[in-house]
C-alpha cells in the first residue's frame, strides 16, 4: 500500500532532481559539477541517519520499548546506503577530476571506515535472536559509532588532502553561488524525505520480522486441521 509519505518522497526528489538539471552549470566544473547534488546531499544523509541511529538507541535504553530499536536499526541500514552511494557518486566525481577513481584521501578513507562499521552494527543486529538482547547491544555499538561523524566532517580541516574544504558547513557565509546552494538544499531537503519515508517502511518491516520471529511454534496454522483421506481397500 501506498502511503502519503511515499509518494512526497517520490515527488520532491523528482522536483529537485529538475532543479538539479535547470541551474546553471558550474563556471570551472561545468555540468559534471551536478553530480554534487546527489554525492552531498548522500552524505549530509548518512550524517543524519547514524546521528538518529544513536539518539532511537539511547531512547530505547531509556524506555526498554523495541520500537526505538525498529527505528535506530531501519535508519542505520539506510544510512549505509547513502554513505555507499556518497562513495560511489564520490569516485565518479573524482576520476574526472583527480584523474582516479580512488586515493587515499583522509575524507575517503574515514567514510569508507564508517560504511564498514556500520555494516558491522547491522551484522551484529543479526546475530541475535532475542530482540531485548538485541537493542540492548545494538544500543551501545550505535552510540560508541557515532564518533566517527566528526572525523569525517571535520577531516578536511584537520588534514590536508585532495577533497575539497566545506563550502556550506562552514565558518563565515557558504562558498557557492546562490542558484546552486538553493538546488542544493533542495537536494538536501528531497533526500531527508526520502530517508523518512525509507525508515517507516523499513522499520515496519522490522515489526513484523520480530512478530514473525516469537510466533509460538505450536501456533495454528492454516491447513492443520486437514488430515489425507483414508486407503478403503487394499488397491492394486
């Protein structure tokens, strides 16, 4: 079933992604600068994600209900999909630019880390049956993660590299013309839709995997009481 959400989701993505297209393209870049409003916005949104990952953990360590759990577990395994599609819009971006398609670039190998630990946190979700044992340790991980948002925002300040400064995100006024910073945004605001959408129906996936999962094993199920029909004679 469709809900409201969804299609919001779908249609202001599709609004920005126009957007994206319309504006002018970059004066030194071009139009292969437009890959930033797919590459940013994956970013700020894995930002996002593994920042709620660790506030739905510290409200079920506060209030032992499992939904927070559902909603910390749907909203990391979305967030690892942005950092995945940040690094990989990252590497399409840089192979034009850098003239590769990787390098160890203290930004990139701190996101790549991050998108492994996070891999880490989901497998460790899966590990457990009980799903009390389960938030319970997922809680923890996912607060003692979150660490790395820092260091990966804060790289290319701390240390010299090849990517770029921040040109939002940073002391004094955004360094970017206004028609992009507004497409950018747009981007920004049309991906923070999507990810709500993506975590209700991921985290309402979770419910039912967990109702499915504490099923009694001697529940009725549909067909038990129909039993084959008896051999009448001895048949050749």
């Amino acid at each position: 079933m469709i809900k409201p959400l969804d299609i919001a989701a779908g249609s202001v993505l599709f609004t920005a992604l126009v957007l994206g297209l319309l504006v002018p393209p970059d004066a030194v870049q071009g139009d292969l600068q437009r890959i930033m409003y797919v590459h940013v916005p994956s970013a700020w949104l894995a930002y996002l994600s593994f920042g709620l990952t660790l506030v739905f953990g510290v409200a079920y360590l506060r209030t032992r209900r499992i939904r927070w759990d559902h909603l910390a577990g749907a909203s990391a395994e979305v967030g690892v999909v942005f950092t995945g599609l940040a690094l990989v819009t990252g590497s399409i971006w840089g192979k034009p630019v850098w003239g590769v398609w990787w390098t160890w670039d203290a930004r990139l190998v701190l996101t790549a880390v991050m998108f492994f630990v996070y891999l880490g946190y989901l497998a460790l979700r899966r590990a457990f049956e009980d799903p009390e044992v389960r938030a319970r340790r997922a809680a923890v991980y996912g607060i003692v993660a979150v660490a790395q948002i820092p260091l990966v925002h804060f790289s290319v300040v701390w240390w010299r590299g090849l990517h770029q400064p921040p040109t939002v995100l940073r002391p004094g006024d955004p360094q970017i013309d206004g028609p992009l910073l507004a497409a950018l945004l747009a981007a920004v605001f049309a991906f923070t839709v999507v990810y709500a959408a993506l975590v209700s129906r991921r985290a309402e996936v979770g419910r039912l995997e967990d109702r499915a999962a504490t099923r009694p094993a001697d529940g009725a199920v549909a067909g038990d009481g129909i039993s084959a029909p008896p051999i009448v004679g001895g048949g050749r």
